[in-house]
C-alpha cells in the first residue's frame, strides 16, 4: 500500500512518516520543502499517483482569519480532487475536538470547512479530532500574553503528547476507513490557567498567568467541556508532568 503524508514534515508528519516506514508500507513525506504544494496543486499529481491512503497533517503557515480559511479550504479541494484522480480508496485527517463548538474562532471555522470538504467528497475518510499537543502549549501562551501578562481560562483542557497521537493516527492509517469522526485526548484533565502555570514555572517564564473564565481560546470562548473528548475517545498514556520535566522538550 502506497501512503502519501501531507505536511510529512511538519511536526505530527515527521513522526508518522518515521512511525509507518516501520510498517511494510511505501511511505511519501509531502509539503513544500519536498516540492508539493497542495495551495498551489504544485506536485500534488506526482505525490498521490498509485496512492492507496492520504493523511493529510498539514498545518496553515498564517493564522490570520483570511489566510487559515483558505488554506484549509483550496487545499482541501485541491487535495480531494487530486484524490479523486488517483482513485484514494482511504483520506484521513487531522482535526481538533470541539471544532464545531469552537466556530467563534477564525482558525476553527476553517477547520470545520476542511472537515466538510473530506465528508462530501465521497471518498472514504476518518476524520480524527485531537486535543491540544503538549508541544502547544508554548503557543497557548504565546496567544494569550498581552504587556507580560498570560490571560488564560480556567476551563478544563485534556492534552495529548505528540507520540500518543502519532501511536493512534498510525493504527487510523494502516486500518478500514470508519466514515465518521473519532477522537483522541490525553490520560489527564487540567484547567488550562493550572497547565499554563506549569509551563511558565518549567520555562522560568516570569510572566504573570492570569486565570479569567472570559478569556477566549483563539477568539472562542471556553466552558468545561468545549476542548473535552468524548466518552468514547481513544486516550494516550504520557502524562504531561513526566514530558515536560525532560529538557528535550523544553524548548
Ligand atoms: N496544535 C495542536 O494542538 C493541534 C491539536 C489537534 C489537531 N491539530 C492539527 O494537527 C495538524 C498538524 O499540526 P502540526 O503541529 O503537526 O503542524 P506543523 O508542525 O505546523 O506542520 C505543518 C506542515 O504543513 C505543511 N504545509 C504548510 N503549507 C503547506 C502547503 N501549502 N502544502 C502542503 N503542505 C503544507 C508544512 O510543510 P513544510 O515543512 O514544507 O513547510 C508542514 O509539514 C494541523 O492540521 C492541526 O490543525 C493540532
């Protein structure tokens, strides 16, 4: 079977292509800096010929409300239409819990707009919805610092390491396609203020963390269970404490 991971270099792609080269499997690390643009269509053809399974991992290099939606949303065309060409018989994707509860949010709107790409494509998909990576928390932090204070909500978050959702996504890759949505969260629930705190101790980051229900989430607002898993969500096992106290991953 051949695999083409789009955004293969990106920070979840790297580890996946590593992860299924490990597999019997033919495996290609698509993106810009390998010459495949799917904003352009640039290689796209090339990367997906006798393609059996897409993962698309890509991420939007701009977060800006304009940029994220068409990213999402001409690459998502581009990719399905490349897809279609190809004969894909399997599209997977990565997305976030809570999307559609989070449509105040720019970045999320464009999310759920790629989520509806893939649904209406016709081509068998497994959309996955992750929470948050341990590695993102930096940029939580770094969204939410106004004149060197950190203004975060105390609702509950549940983050996941990127090694438990590369665990999952490889399972999701080399199996059936599901038709549907399913999702992944870390093993332990935190007010997000409280993983913030941790993080800004760790990172002798001497900013003041502020906790305020009303702060937004990249322009959304949050309540307990906005960024929470489902009850049937398939749960990573690396706890957060353990990963952020090895110096590798505070950078
Ligand atoms: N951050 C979180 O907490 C979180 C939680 C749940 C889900 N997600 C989702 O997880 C996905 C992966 O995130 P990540 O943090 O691994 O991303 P990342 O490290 O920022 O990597 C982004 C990847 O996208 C590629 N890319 C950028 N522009 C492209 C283009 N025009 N055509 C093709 N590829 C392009 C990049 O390629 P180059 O290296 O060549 O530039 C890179 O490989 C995203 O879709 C995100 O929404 C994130």
């Amino acid at each position: 079977m051949k695999i083409t991971v789009i955004g293969g270099t990106g920070l979840i792609g790297s580890k996946l292509v590593n992860s299924l080269k490990n597999s019997e499997h033919e495996v290609l690390a698509a993106s810009p800096n390998k010459g495949v643009n799917t904003l352009t269509g640039e290689g796209l053809d090339q990367a997906l010929e006798h393609a059996d399974v897409v993962v698309d991992v890509a991420n939007s290099p701009s977060f800006a409300d304009e940029d994220v939606m068409n990213f999402f949303k001409t690459s998502g065309e581009n990719i399905i239409a490349a897809e279609k060409k190809a004969g894909v018989s399997h599209h997977i994707a990565l997305s976030v819990v809570g999307t559609t509860r989070l449509q105040d949010s720019g970045y999320f709107r464009a999310k759920k707009i790629q989520e509806d790409i893939i649904k209406s494509s016709g081509i068998p998909y497994t959309i996955v919805h992750s929470t948050q990576f341990f590695e993102f928390v930096g940029g939580i932090v770094h969204s939410s610092t106004i004149d060197n204070k950190i203004i975060v909500s105390p609702a509950l978050i549940q983050p996941i390491a990127s090694d438990d959702v590369v665990t999952a996504l490889t399972a999701i890759t080399i199996g059936e396609p599901k038709n549907t949505t399913v999702e992944i969260g870390g093993p332990d629930k935190i007010k997000l203020s409280d993983l913030v705190k941790k993080y800004t101790t760790i990172m002798k980051n001497k900013d003041e963390v502020i906790s305020d229900p009303d702060a937004t989430y990249f322009g959304a607002p949050l309540d307990d269970s906005t960024l929470i898993p489902n009850n049937n969500a398939k749960l990573g096992t690396i706890h957060y404490d353990e990963w952020i106290s090895n110096p590798e991953n505070q950078r």
